[in-house]
C-alpha cells in the first residue's frame, strides 16, 4: 500500500523536518518541494495499520503545520512499484 503527504512546516525548519521524516519508519522518500506545501512524502507499507501509524507519526513532527494524506487507489489505474 501506497500513500503520499504533502505537508506543510514553519518557513526555514525545512530541513529539520526532512532529516525527522526520514528517520521513521515506512518512509520510502522524502523531498523539499515548492508552492503551497513544503514537503512531499511517500510512504510504503504492506497493511494499512503500518500506513497508518507513519501517516500519524509524521503529522506529530515538529514544526509541521499541516499535512494532507494522499492514498493510491490501484483499482482506478494506479501502479505497483514491486508492492512497496
């Protein structure tokens, strides 16, 4: 199962949060973006209470103000990366 974060932090903690981000669990990648969010996150698991539990530890990071859960939906044309 595959899900995306797009999350938003305190201007200049960027990096801060990447590094935190990075060290949890079920993060697959991790990366600075432009626009109306700051962070974008993929997450990986094999059932959805491991998704869960990240999506949840994410959104407790310090310095993050926001975040949004994208789930893919494979039955509407999604793909597989090798089940991660």
């Amino acid at each position: 199962m595959i899900t995306y974060i797009l999350a938003t932090c305190i201007p200049g903690n960027e990096k801060e949060v990447i590094q935190k981000i990075k060290e949890l669990p079920n993060i697959v990648e991790v990366n600075g973006i432009m626009g109306k969010y700051d962070i974008f996150v993929k997450i990986a698991a094999d059932d959805v209470t491991k998704v869960d539990s990240t999506i949840s530890k994410v959104r407790t990071v310090p310095h993050i103000t926001s975040t949004i859960s994208i789930p893919v939906l494979y039955d509407q044309g999604g793909t597989i990366d090798d089940e991660t």
